[in-house]
C-alpha cells in the first residue's frame, strides 16, 4: 500500500469539500425523501445512506473505480471510456447523472491546473473517471482512493442532511462516523463484483430523485 505523505496529502485534497467541484449543490433524492416523510429523524436517514453504500457505492462506483485504475496504469483509453460511459448509463434519473457529470467536468477541468493529465473523453465525464486519473497520477492505490471516493461522499451527503433536518453537529459526526465503519466492507465487497454484476438496486432513492426534479420548493440542484 503506498502511505507516502506525499500520496496522503493528495488523498486528502481530492476527497475534500473545500475542493470546489459542487458537490454541495446535490442532495442525491434525499432532499426529497425528507420532503415526503420517508425520513424523520438522523437514524433514519443513516439507514438511507448505510444501503446506498451497500447496494450502490460498493456495487458500481467502486468496482468501476477498481478497474479505471487497472485501465489507466497501462494506459488502455478504450477502457476508461468503457467504464466512463458504463457508469453513467447506470445513473438513472437526470438528477444522478447531472449530479456525476457537472462535478466530474467541474473535476476534470480542474487537474491540469494541479500537472494531472486527463484523457480526452467526447461527452459527458463521470466523477469516478476524474478521480481515478487523478489517483493514479498521484500514485494513490486502489484501496486509498476507494476510502477518498467513500469519504467524499459520505461528507457530502450527511452535510446535505443537516441543512435538511434539524441535526446538530454532533449527531451529524456520529452518523459520519457510523458510516465511516462500514467502508471497509464495501471496499471488500466491491473487490469481488463481477463486471456482469455492476450496478445500483435502489429503487426508493430513483422514485426520490425523480421526484426531487419536480420538487416545489428546494435547496439542492435536480
């Protein structure tokens, strides 16, 4: 594993918010989901995000992360368009695909600034694929880029939480680092998924997001 200060550092960078790739701006469905009533308090709303990362993050993101890594260190372009296009065409509503593409392109643009050339992708650039030409510029391995990749969106969500509800900050670290255990084994589990068996099964948090788009009133993009 490479625990160089120098990859830390860079980890530490690309999962942080204050990178300015507007993450902040999306609430992934969840805005809704408290919106209609679906969730009620911080327990429940740790239970939302405690399946995501089961049956969405561990079984699409990270695998995909897994094999652009393995598609970059030998410089195979084909492939990351490949996943690049397979992960987007797996977001199934306009609110998670807009939520991938505009921080992806926001990310993308952003690393030549930092010296990390990116590949040139006609269309639309998820999320993932940026963070993974960044991680493997950075010498960051697969395992550590997964827990950024995990971070990041951990923090990003349960920030959105606590505009939504009234959470204090204290319930909101807890629910951080509740979620936080259980990225180990969503790093495991994803290191076995198939490529046949990539995907999201979570069709309460699509219902939310379609929803999310035709929401009255909202603080999140849609």
């Amino acid at each position: 594993m490479n625990t160089t200060d120098h990859a830390v550092l860079r980890l530490l960078h690309l999962s942080s918010a204050g990178l300015p790739v507007g993450a902040y701006a999306f609430s992934h469905g969840l805005e809704y989901a408290i919106e209609a009533g679906w969730l009620k308090k911080d327990a429940d709303i740790e239970r939302w995000l405690s399946a995501q990362l089961r049956f969405s993050v561990a079984t699409l993101d990270l695998p995909i992360l897994l094999r652009l890594g393995q598609a970059l260190a030998i410089n195979d372009h084909t492939a990351v368009r490949y996943w690049n296009a397979l992960i987007l065409a797996s977001r199934e509503t306009h609110e998670l695909q807009l939520t991938d593409t505009a921080t992806g392109l926001a990310l993308q643009k952003l690393l030549p600034e930092f010296g990390v050339p990116v590949i040139t992708i006609q269309g639309p650039v998820s999320f993932v694929t940026a963070f993974a030409q960044a991680a493997q510029h950075w010498a960051i391995d697969a395992h550590m880029a997964g827990l950024g990749l995990c971070w990041s969106w951990i923090e990003n969500q349960v920030n959105a939480a606590t505009k939504l509800l009234p959470m204090g900050q204290t319930q909101a670290q807890r629910m951080m680092h509740s979620l936080q255990a259980q990225v180990p084994a969503a790093i495991a589990a994803a290191a076995n998924v198939e490529d046949d068996s990539m995907g999201a099964s979570l069709p309460a948090l699509s219902l939310a997001s379609m929803h999310h788009e035709t929401q009255y009133s909202r603080l999140f993009r849609s």
